[in-house]
C-alpha cells in the first residue's frame, strides 16, 4: 500500500499554536509542510508514536545569531535540540546589503570562524547560507545599522538629503526580496548616531512592504522609559507594527521600572498600535566589552577606536566617562555594577583565550591595573569587540515578562555544537538552554504561563503579515516531555533532521552525556537511593555513566601513610617537572560516603599533568561509619600534614593549594575555613569543582535538574542524611561553607560548575559570596554538563577541556 504521507506523528497531546486548549490527535507532515491535524487514518513512510509526549510547531528564535555559527556548522545543535526549526536574524546588523568597504571590514575583523563574504545583498547571503546545508529554516530582518554603514560608514553624522534617499532604496530592495522589516540596535557605534527622524524614514518603508521594526532599544536602563517611547513613536508614525527587542531593565536601580513599561506597552496596544516583545530568560546578557565605551570613541569604525585607545588623552576621557552614568548613552560598565559582573568569553587573539571566563575584575587585579583600563587594554591587544557576558538583570522581572501575553522568545546566540570551532570561546549558557528555560522553569516549575500560550507566542504569525519570497516560514514541530522538558524526549533518527520532519529533543544537555546516561540506566537502573552503603561503594557512586578517564603516566606515584590521628593513607603524584613542585591536596567525591583514592586515580593524574603541580589524594574517613565533622577534620589534619611535611614529599611550602570535587570540594572549601581559624598551614589557593556548599534543596537547579541527570536531589538527601543526619549540624560552617558568616581572608579560588547539576546554584553562590568578601575568584560554568562531566572526558571533550582549564588555573595561582 502505497504511504499518503511522509510523517506522521500519532497519539501526542498537540498544542496547534492557536492559544486553545491542548487535545490528543496526529499530526501528518508532507516536505516540510504539515498537511493534517487531528485523526489521520492514512499511513506514512515514516510513523512516529508521540504517546506521553506534547507536539506542538517548531519554535521561532526570534533573535538569533546563528549567522555564523550556521556557515561553519549547519546542524544548529544548540537550537534544533531545543525544538527551534526557525532562525530570525537582524539585530541591527544583518549578512547584507554590502559593499566593497563592508566586505573588507568584515573579513579583518572575523574571529574563530573564517568565511568569504561573496555575496552583495541580503537575500543573496541568505541563499548562500542555506546552501551550505542547514537544518532550520532562516529568515531576517534588514540592519539600520548595515543601511547606514553601506552609506555613511562610520560617521557621525545625519544623512543628507540625497543619502537618505539612497538607504531607503537599500530598506526597499530588501523588504521586496523578502526582509521581515528593519531592525535597529541603538546602544551600538554608528546605530546610535541615528535619529529618530531617520529610523522613521527607513521604517516607513519596510512597513509599506508589510513588514515591522524591531529594536535592540536606545536604552535598557537609566533612559529605559523614554527608548520605549521612541519604539512606540516609531511605530505609530512609520505606521507599522514594532517589537522590542530582549526586554529587560538593566541595573538595580532600574528593576522598579517593569511596571511602567507594561502600562506603557498596554496603552500602545489599546490605541491600535502592534507592540510586542522578545526576551531571553536569564539575568545576565551578552555583548562586547568594548560597547562600555562612550559612543564617541567608536566613530570611524574599530581602526580607530584602536587608535584612541592607544592615545592617552583620549584613554583618559574614556576612562571618565566609563565611571559614571551616561546621560545620552547607555553605560554597560557602570549598569554591571561592579567589574565582577562583566565576564569575558571570547577573543580573537590566542594569547587572550586563557583568560575566557575570567571577570574584569580579576584580569585588572592580576595586572595591577584599574578595571576600566584593563577594559581597553584588552580591546586593544585583541584588535576586537572581545565578548562579555554581563549580569544586570531581575530574575523576578523576567517571571513577569514570560506572563506577558505579547511575549516571544529569543536566545541572542548562535546554535552551535561543544565540538570543534566552538570550544574556542565559552557561550552564554542562553545558547543551549533558552526555550528549554522557559518551558522547563518558568512554565513548568514557577507556573508563569500556560504551555498552549508560550507556544502561541513562538509561531511566525504574530510576526510577519505575509510570506517572504525568499525567507518565508515553513512550518516546523517537535515533540518534548512537559513532565521532564531537560530530560531527553526524541523519536525516530538522532541525526539533526531537517525542519519540519522530526521530533527533536528539548533540552540544554549535551546529547552525548544524554546517550551516556541512558546506557548507564539500562546497566543499572536502581536509582542510589534504593543502595546499601556497600552496595554504592560497590557500584562507584550515583552513575556509572561513561568510561573512566584513561590513567595518564606521571613520573612517580607513591602512596604514604600520614601520620594524623587517625593516620590516614594519601597517594603523591608528580609530573614531569622542576623541583620542588607547588602541591594541590586534593580530596575527591562521593557525598562523603563513596570514592576512594583509587577511583580518583585518573583525575589526580590527568590534574597533575595539566598543572605542573605535585597532587596529594587524601583517603578521609567517610560516612556513615564516621560522620561529619570526620572528613572534615581528616581533610584539615592532612593538608596540615603535607605542610609540616613538605620537605619529605618534595614540594614547596609556600605553594600550597586545597582541591576537591563534589564533597571533596566542601571538603576543601571547609579546610580554608579551618586554616584560616588556626592561622595555619598557609593556603595559596583553593579548586573548587563541582562543590557541595550547602544542603539547602529548594535551589532552582534542584529544581529543574534534579532528576535524569545523573546525581539526583534524591542521591544528595541520600548522602546528606548518611553523612550529617542532624540538620543543625548541617548548619555549620564546617558542613555547609555557604552559611559562613564571613568568607574575607580566604585564598583565591576557581570554582567550577555544570549547567544540568543539582548543585549548580550552590556553587555559583559560594563564589558569589567569595567575591563580594574580596577574594579573588573565577566563576566557570560548563553549559549542556551534568555533575560527573569530568569522568567521562573520554567520550566528552568539554570533559577533557575543564581539566586542562582548571591545570591552568592552578599553574596560574602557583607559578
């Protein structure tokens, strides 16, 4: 019998984009259009049983930068994965229309991935994207600031008459090859040199073609209300609809300004006038370090901000200005609040990429310099924007926001793989987990909005009023648990499918750690719970999800006896290297309860190799045989030993660091606590690896991780209640570091976190706190990982990454 149709997806619970209420049926696919809704009675080639599963259109990325990130790799992992089959591009800034100029700009200033620019206009470029092989389908909007640049460049100035005329035809060429509308960024050199009466002018034409304006806007903070006006202006003079841009409220002392935004919105709509919004659900954005200089200093392009930078004067102006709030221009650097809160994540010069996830701050104490002048001095060395990752927004707003019935999404972000290219630089953890965020929280878990509304929101007819020639929508779906939306739910092929074919995965973590976990379930599907004590020790712990590391040599291992009361056993490594070495006492995990000096044997290892650094790997007593404060109290008597006896091991004394991973790492961040307390052993730094730092489990990431993915909030109450079954005691600095009352005076520390643990949130806010006491401290957060990353850093290279990344910390802190 010959298949009707290509796809059919029985049995799901389908929520059709229309805001109604969901209802079970089928849905048959046809290419990459959906032919039928309801009971389909004929067969397809392909059949797919969405039973237990909602089925719903693919979503639209309505603020993607996946531009290049789809030229080097047409997959579109990060974003298939999460069930977005449409990429909308245009933040201002859009692949065409170029000139001569442009295309030799362009080229210069690419970083990791290299590409010919081959193509003039927009329509072209798209084409020559899509050629490449992509899986979502793409569309744009034309850049304001591409249309100025092609016709005035970098300059400061309005249009004249005849220039203006000449934009207008750019916009119109565009919008009749397909353009969604015009998209502006007004925060940015030379967006920002436009004004309202030319936003107008270019607007008037995309809305001719039936097109909208959307804006990245003026501001986002202290001038929030009054860019909000502009939009509103914009739109009701040009005649168009208008959407802002990831709406947010930048800096504290802005975050009481939410309401006024909606009222204002809310009045717009009322009078007949399309406002929406876009937003992306995370508190901290992303842009480039060099967007927390004045406007000024960008005019001409980056050839000659450089050139300021280098001229002392100038230095100096900006550095003024940098320090206070900017009274015609938004000022990231005084929004962050503090230099702690601008993280740098990309750079195009080899020699700047150890310092990725580094904050301002701690790159400006290490040179001895102020933030802001560190601030330039990297621009400068790096000849580029160089990426930050800033943190100035409410979580509190952004659960309004996501209510909000003229609400979409958007990640601001490429989609990219943790593979190749990518490793290069550290992604906003918005590139793996945007629409997985908002279905996984604040749908499920907070209960902000209905399901059947966040998916009405995200389809392309509340964005363009008609099909685009060359860019138009084409319907995608997927499919995810709404029980478990980070857990992974996919039918039929793994391979990224094209849009519109499949059921894709809703999820941030990485698909291979999934596939890991899911073989090591079928070996073992007893949840630690459900173990005995010798049962778990037997087993290794929580999972057993993916070959061990394999042990690298060293040139001495040799296992000692430390004469602490109890003695207890420690196994030195040494790498090849100078003596005496600096040494890391390090304790490994286990909830206190499971591990052994043997089982952290390849890490040790690999650790020691990657930090040049004599490792010391303490056998602590663990519970339930003794419980808390015994590790505790073993872990301190033997980085006490080590010092009194650094002479015997062959290690410096000076150059001590403490070191663990997961308990290990409260083990570790107790034992500074301790040193500290007795005012010895000197302690120079501190690894904190996936640490536990308190035992509070209503954090948000119990909440949304603590299932499936691997370490459970189950197998952590498990530990918890074998290792320090009073809850008073847990209270105690020595057992929950967090609850310290002061952290001042502790040595500097990297602590390291994994995007789908349950302790994630603990381990961000322990160095949180470290920062705010004065420690010098580097926040490192592996976006798509799950607690045990590191063991598997033989199927994992981001595994394999974090090892290196914490040697060089540790070189770096003991050199």
């Amino acid at each position: 019998m010959r298949a009707a149709h290509d796809v059919v997806i029985r049995g799901g619970t389908i929520y059709d984009g229309t805001g109604g209420a969901p209802f079970a049926g089928d849905v048959a696919i046809d290419g990459d259009r959906i032919a039928e809704i309801g009971k389909v009675g004929a067969r397809a080639r392909t059949e797919i049983d969405a039973g237990g599963l909602a089925v719903a259109p693919g979503f639209i990325n309505m603020l993607s930068w996946a531009t290049t990130s789809l030229i080097a790799d047409g997959r579109s992992q990060s974003d298939i994965r999460q069930g977005v089959t449409c990429e909308v591009f245009g933040e201002g800034w859009s692949l065409g229309p170029v000139n001569e100029t442009m295309r030799r700009e362009q080229t210069e200033q690419q970083g990791d991935i290299k590409y010919d620019i081959t193509w003039t206009t927009l329509a072209e470029a798209l084409d020559t994207v899509a050629a490449g092989g992509i899986s979502p389908n793409i569309a744009s909007f034309v850049g304001a600031a591409s249309i100025r640049i092609h016709e005035l460049g970098h300059d400061d100035r309005r249009p004249t008459p005849d220039e203006l005329g000449r934009m207008r035809a750019l916009v119109d060429a565009a919008m009749r090859d397909g353009a969604l509308g015009l998209g502006s960024a007004l925060i940015y050199s030379p967006a920002t040199y436009a004004d309202t009466e030319e936003l107008v002018a270019l607007a008037e034409i995309a809305g001719r073609h039936g097109g909208m304006y959307i804006s990245h806007m003026r501001s986002e903070g202290n001038r929030l209300l009054e860019a909000v006006d502009e939009v509103i202006e914009i739109a009701r003079r040009a005649r168009l609809p208008a959407e802002i841009y990831h709406l947010k409220q930048a800096g504290r002392s802005n975050w009481d300004k939410l309401d006024a935004v909606i009222d204002r919105v809310t009045r717009a709509r009322a009078g007949g006038l399309a406002i929406t919004a876009d937003m992306y659900p995370y508190e901290a954005g992303a842009t480039g370090l060099s967007s927390c200089f004045p406007p000024w200093a960008h005019e001409g392009g980056l050839s000659a901000t450089l050139a300021r930078l280098r001229d002392d004067g100038q230095r100096a102006r900006i550095r003024g200005e940098m320090a206070r709030p900017g009274r015609d221009w938004e000022n990231l650097y005084e929004a962050a609040g503090t230099p702690e809160g601008i993280v740098l994540v990309s750079f195009k010069n080899a020699r700047l990429k150890p310092l990725t996830g580094r904050t301002l701050g701690q790159i400006a104490a290490e040179r001895g310099t102020d933030p802001r002048d560190a601030a330039m001095d990297l621009v400068l060395e790096d000849e580029s924007r160089v990426g930050m990752v800033i943190f100035m927004a409410s979580a509190e707003n952004l659960r309004r926001e996501v209510a909000l019935p003229w609400m979409s999404f958007g990640s601001d972000a490429g989609s990219i793989a943790p593979e190749g290219v990518f490793l290069l630089s550290q992604p906003h953890p918005r590139t793996y987990g945007t629409f997985a965020r908002v279905l996984g929280r604040f749908v499920r878990e907070e209960r902000a909005a209905p399901l059947e509304d966040v998916v009405r929101r995200s389809m392309p007819n509340r964005t363009a009023t008609r099909p685009a020639s060359r860019m138009s929508w084409s319907t995608g779906c997927t499919s995810y648990e709404t029980a478990n939306i980070r857990a992974l739910a996919r039918v039929g092929s793994s391979s990224a499918p094209r849009a519109g074919t499949a059921n894709l995965a809703l999820m941030p973590v990485d698909p291979k750690i999934a596939d890991l976990l899911a073989e090591a379930e079928k070996i073992d599907p007893r949840p630690l719970e459900a173990l005995s004590v010798a049962e778990a020790r037997a087993r290794g712990g929580s999972v057993n999800a993916a070959p061990a590391l394999a042990p690298e040599p060293v040139s001495e291992v040799r296992d000692v006896i430390a004469d602490t009361r109890p003695p207890l056993p420690v196994r030195l490594y040494r790498p090849l290297s100078a003596k005496p070495l600096p040494l890391l006492v390090y304790f490994h995990g286990g909830g206190w309860v499971v591990g052994s000096v043997a089982i952290s044997d390849p890490f040790c290892r690999a650790l020691a190799n990657a930090s040049g650094c004599a490792v010391l790997s303490v056998e602590y007593r663990l519970a339930p045989e003794d419980r808390y404060p015994a590790a505790a109290d073993d872990a301190y008597a033997s980085t006490r030993w080590a010092a009194e006896h650094a002479s015997d091991l062959d290690v410096d004394p000076s150059r001590i660091a403490v070191g663990g991973s997961s308990a290990g790492g409260n083990l570790a961040a107790v034992v500074t606590l301790m040193a500290r307390e007795h005012r010895a052993p000197p302690i120079a730094f501190q690894l904190l690896h996936v640490p536990v730092t308190d035992h509070d489990f209503g954090t948000p990431s119990y909440r949304t991780n603590g299932t499936g993915f691997g370490l459970t909030l189950a197998g952590m109450t498990w530990f918890w209640d074998h290792y320090a079954p009073d809850p008073k005691l847990r209270d105690e600095p020595y057992a929950s570091p967090l609850r310290a009352t002061d952290l001042s005076g502790l040595p500097p520390a990297h602590v390291v976190t994994a995007e789908c643990d349950p302790l994630r949130d603990e381990g961000k806010a322990y160095a949180a706190r470290l920062l705010q006491a004065g420690v010098p401290t580097r926040y490192v957060e592996y976006p798509g990982m799950v607690h045990g990353f590191t063991s598997m850093a033989m199927s994992i290279p981001t595994g394999r990454s974090a090892i290196d990344d914490m040697g060089a910390a540790l070189r770096r802190a003991l050199a």
